[in-house]
C-alpha cells in the first residue's frame, strides 16, 4: 500500500504531523506529492523573516506548522563551513531547477541552505505555496540588507501587514527606499530605531 | 500513562459480535466500542446497549481478522484511558511514545497504513493519530530518496536542469552560530 492510496485524512494527518524540513523533502519526492500537499490544510503556526533569529546578522525566513513543532529556517546567506562538516545533503527542484541543499539542525529547528546564491527568495516563494502560508511579517535589521528595494518588492512581500525595524541606527534615505516601494498597505509599522536625517514622505 | 486493566470476560448482554472481511467472529466488550466512533454511533443508533435488544453481528467488510485482532489490543490496552479530546489530534506534535504504542505499532509500513485505513474506518481517534505521528517520526530526518522508500513513491520528476554550480560556502565565517538559531521572539502586533 502507497501513502497516497490511503483517504485524504490518512494521508493528510500524517504530512501535517511532520516537520516543514520533512514536508519540502516529501514535495521534492513527486510531482504528485507536491501536488498534493499543495491540498492539504496546514496549520500555520509562524512565517516571517527576521534578523533576530540569529547570532550573526543576516535575514533568515522562519517557518512552523504546528505549535511546539520544528520550525524550518533559510537564512539568506551562502552555506558555512560548519554546515559542511555538520550538515546532511538533499537535492531538490525548485522551478525547473535542481538544488544541492545542505541542512543543519538546530535544537528547534532545521536549517537549509542551497547550492545556488541568491535563490533564498525563490525557495521562500516555493515553501509558502506549498503550505499555502502567507507571509504575515517583518522583523528587520534594514543595514544587513543590501538591496531594500529590491527586497521588499518580492513578490511574496505582498502579504506582509506588520513590520518592525530593529536597527539602532538608521539613515532616512533608507527608510525612504524601504517603505517608498512597499507594494501592499502595511498595517503595522514599528520603527526602534534612531532615524538619522529627515524622512521624505 | 498507565491504566490497570481488571479482566472482565464479556458475557452476552455487555457485548456485541463483529464480523470481519475474512467471515472470522469477534467477542467484544460494549465498553471497547466506546473508543470506535463508528461503533459506538451503530451500538447507539440499534440500540445494542439495552439487554433486551437482539444483537445481531456487525460485518466490518473493510477490516481483516489480523487487523482486527491489532485494534483489540489496542482497545483492551486503553479500555480505561480518559476520552480522547479533539485538541489533541490537531496539535500533538510529540514524536515520543509509551513504550507499550512503541512495541505495538513495530510493524512495518504495509501493515501500518492497513492499520491505518482501519482505524480511519472505525473511526479510533487515538489509534488513528498515534499511526499518523508514528509515520510522520520514521521519516524524520531522512532526504526525499529516502522517504520515496520509506513511503513507496514512485519518483514523476524528470528532466531536471542543473547547472553545475557547486554548493556555495561562506568562507568569511567558520563560527556563524547557527546551533543558535531560534524561532524569533517577538512578532510584531498584527
């Protein structure tokens, strides 16, 4: 017997039991498997991005489905060292494309890294469709992001209502980039930081 | 937990016969039934809990007599458990179990997904969730070829394009504290 010849709620209970670092491995089984989880309810306990989830700064986007569970980590940055020794080793297709992944586990979480600079976005648009997540907030340094503009006019920043900026210092031109090309009305905005200059609005 | 189980061998007013697919009879305690949801609704609905009522045996055409035979043992063992609550199913994510459920479900996934589709169709939801967890935990921590194994999934991917780049690293930082990662403290209000 397969898994998905069980019913629905068989097959359905026992992916969202699993962890998101489980759930993108499963997608990347089949097609079919991730048409299916496609399907499937999750209950999105957390999404976001932040800079604080880690010692060095760096945005890194945050998943858990199910309260206490695992959470799955993808800091925007290049694979460490340490995660070579460490870490174990996936491939996945995202978009048409193979991904070499590494994955490290953290006490409460795993974290992933792929093969390809710069695809963070593409496999945070990837992992959210799969659990059919939104990306409710922003939790952010702005001086560790290179590119604001180009950051916040993803296209799965669309969803995001509430953001809170955390840098202890940050210049207005900045502040101007970021939320000049914000896409979508934010609802929430929470700004701990000393603004040098004056803003144009 | 742990319950004591007092034996108490069913006599034929506290009991009803269920037949399973194979033609095999099957004794079983009224205050079993309580734990199938499907059975206990039939017992409701003919009213096989009152002593003056002819019980006539139940087929469970869907159910063989091995399986059955598994889902009494898992009723007898929780025979005095307290009613399974609707939370629980939704948001359990322990992957750590007695070891009674440990050694009863050390089966292998053939039989546990037969198991399963039992428990679905008797609608036992400690049993059902317990398979589900127990499932979701064998395949922790394995990579997508594994859990084509693990799970019997036959692989549709084909064509992938890879480009041949090379796992990148972040030369500048050895120590990057990652074993420090957590989930961020503080959401802002939405």
């Amino acid at each position: 017997m397969k898994l998905f010849s069980l019913p629905y709620l068989a097959y359905s209970r026992i992916i969202t039991s699993m962890n998101p670092i489980e759930v993108i491995s499963l997608s990347f089984c089949s097609k079919k498997s991730r048409n299916i989880i496609k399907q499937i309810h999750f209950h999105n306990d957390y999404a976001g991005i932040s800079t604080n989830a880690k010692k060095c700064k760096t945005p890194v986007f945050q998943l858990q489905i199910s309260t206490g569970g695992r959470h799955l980590s993808i800091p925007f940055q290049t694979a460490p060292r340490s995660a070579r020794c460490k870490g174990s080793r996936f491939t996945g297709t995202i978009e048409g494309v193979k991904h070499y992944f590494r994955c490290t586990q953290a006490p409460t979480g795993s974290i992933i890294y792929s093969n390809f600079p710069k695809s963070y976005f593409k496999i945070v648009r990837y992992m959210l469709d799969l659990v059919r997540a939104r990306l409710p907030y922003l939790d952010l340094d702005l001086n560790v992001i290179d590119d604001l503009k180009g950051f916040i006019t993803e296209p799965c920043m669309k969803s995001v209502s509430g953001i809170k900026v955390v840098s202890e210092t940050i210049t207005a031109e900045k502040l101007s980039i970021f939320f000049n090309n914000i896409e979508n009305p934010v609802k929430h905005v929470h700004i701990e930081s000393k603004v040098e200059g004056q803003v144009s609005t | 937990m742990s319950c004591e189980e007092p034996t108490t061998s069913p006599t034929p007013e506290n009991n009803i016969t269920v037949v399973s697919s194979d033609g095999k009879e099957f004794l079983l305690d009224l205050k079993l039934t309580e734990q199938s949801e499907t059975l206990a609704r039939l017992i409701s609905n003919f009213e096989y809990d009152r002593t003056d009522v002819k019980k006539d045996p139940v087929p469970l055409g869907n159910i063989t007599s091995a399986q059955m035979q598994k889902i009494i043992e898992w009723l007898q063992h929780h025979r005095y458990y307290p009613k399974w609550e609707q939370n629980d199913i939704h948001y359990s994510t322990s992957f750590t179990f007695e070891t009674w459920v440990e050694e009863y479900l050390n089966i292998p996934n053939n039989e546990m997904f037969e198991l399963l589709n039992a428990a679905n169709y008797l609608n036992i939801p400690r049993l059902f969730s317990t398979i589900c967890r127990i499932m979701a935990s064998r395949i922790t921590g394995k990579s997508a070829e594994q859990i084509r194994t693990v799970l019997n999934i036959k692989t549709d991917v084909k064509n992938d394009v890879y480009t041949g780049i090379p796992i990148q690293e972040d030369s500048s930082s050895s120590e990057d504290g990652m074993s420090e990662i957590s989930l961020s403290p503080s959401p802002p209000p939405i």
